[in-house]
C-alpha cells in the first residue's frame, strides 16, 4: 500500500510542480520589470541551457547514491529558492544566478522522478501498466500548467500592488507550490535498489563512459538534447 501511496504522491508532486504562475507572463517580467532587452533575454537561456547540459550527469550521481527521493526533495528546495531570486531585484546578474539556480533544480529531477514512479510501480507488479501511469502523471503536469498560467495573468494584471511590481510576485507565489511538493516526497518510499559503493565523482564519471558505448542511450540523449 506504501508504494500504491506513492504513485499518487508523485501525481502531487508533479501537479505542484506544474505550478508555475510566472509562465503566461515571463516576456513581460524580464522586459517591463527586469528592463532587459530581447538579446539579454536570448543569453539567459543560453547560460540555462548550458547548464542544464552540464549539470545532468553530476544530478544523476546524487539521485544514484543517495536515492531519487533526495534528489526530487533538492529540485523542490532549489526551485523555490530560484524563484525567490528571481522576485528579489531586477538585475541581469541576479537573473543570471536564478536561472543557474532554475538549471540546477530541474536537473535534479529530470529522470529521478519517472524512475522512482517506475520501481514503484515495478514493485507492485504493474510495471507493464507503466504507460498508462506515465500518461497520467504528464496529465498532472498539464493541469497545473492550465491552472496556473490564467492563474497568473490575473496575479500580474491585479492591483495588488502598481503595475509591474506585479510581475515578481508570479515568481515569488511559484515558489510555494515547489517548496510544497518537497515536503509531500519527503513521505514517500524508496524501492528497494542497489546504492552504489563509489563516490559521486565515480558515478558521474562511469556514467559519462557508459553513454557513448550504448547506442540508444545515446540516440536518446542527442534526441533530448535537441
């Protein structure tokens, strides 16, 4: 039953996760309440994708060693912090911080979560049902974003406070759900798994050799990548 309550806590997660108020209005954010230009826009998502790439394998290390439960409650914690930055001031720099911060946070959950909602459900015995549960924990994701972004349109079109000052505060509001949804995986079970003996240098370095010998792996990662 323990693990049956995990597949609908990581339907939680996922869902809080999808909370992001900020995603209707984010042009604006950076342009009318950052005064930041298009090319400045262009080079923070480049500086995000760049560490997206770099920081996948050394997210997977720590999800490997000490559990994907850890590494999904870390995403949660960072996020919200990167969220918190984001609202703070209307710098280049500080965005710059943020969305290191933002790279770092989905790095750790990418593929820890999927995992985790896997071996649960492979310990259930409903590993070949596992499309119809992936299916709906992506729904989940889906239904905070389509509650979230109308959400937050009201949020910065609301005369809370003067027009833009509205428009941090769809990020510092995002930061709630995250922190919430770190606390909701905190109660789930780990699977039972083998936890590797190496230490995270190791790990991340075995993995880093494991991808060009494996060619769907690496297929899958190009694909990804792009």
């Amino acid at each position: 039953m323990a693990l049956m309550g995990n597949v609908r806590k990581l339907y939680a997660v996922r869902f809080l996760h999808g909370l992001a108020f900020f995603g209707a209005v984010s042009v604006p954010f950076f342009t009318d309440w950052g005064h930041l230009n298009y090319s400045q826009i262009f080079l923070l998502q480049m500086w995000f994708m760049f560490w997206g790439f770099v920081l996948e394998v050394p997210t997977g290390a720590i999800a490997d060693k000490f559990g994907r439960k850890i590494s999904i409650f870390l995403s949660g914690l960072v996020l919200a912090l990167a969220m918190l930055v984001y609202g703070w001031i209307p710098d280049f720099f500080v965005f710059l911080f943020a969305e290191f911060l933002f790279a770092l946070g989905l790095a750790l959950m990418s593929g820890a979560d999927k995992a985790l909602l896997f071996d649960s459900l492979k310990e259930l015995g409903k590993a070949a049902e596992s499309k119809a549960f992936f299916s709906r924990y992506a729904l989940f994701d889906t239904l905070g974003l389509v509650i979230a972004f109308p959400v937050g349109s009201m949020i910065a079109a609301s005369k809370i406070l003067p027009y833009p000052q509205t428009l941090p505060l769809t990020m510092t509001l995002t930061a709630m759900p995250l922190f919430l949804a770190a606390l909701v995986v905190l109660s789930v079970k780990e699977p039972k798994r083998e936890t590797p003996k190496e230490n995270l240098f190791r790990i991340g370095l075995n993995g880093i050799k494991y991808l060009p010998s494996h060619k769907a792996l690496r297929a899958l990662a190009i694909d990804m990548g792009l």
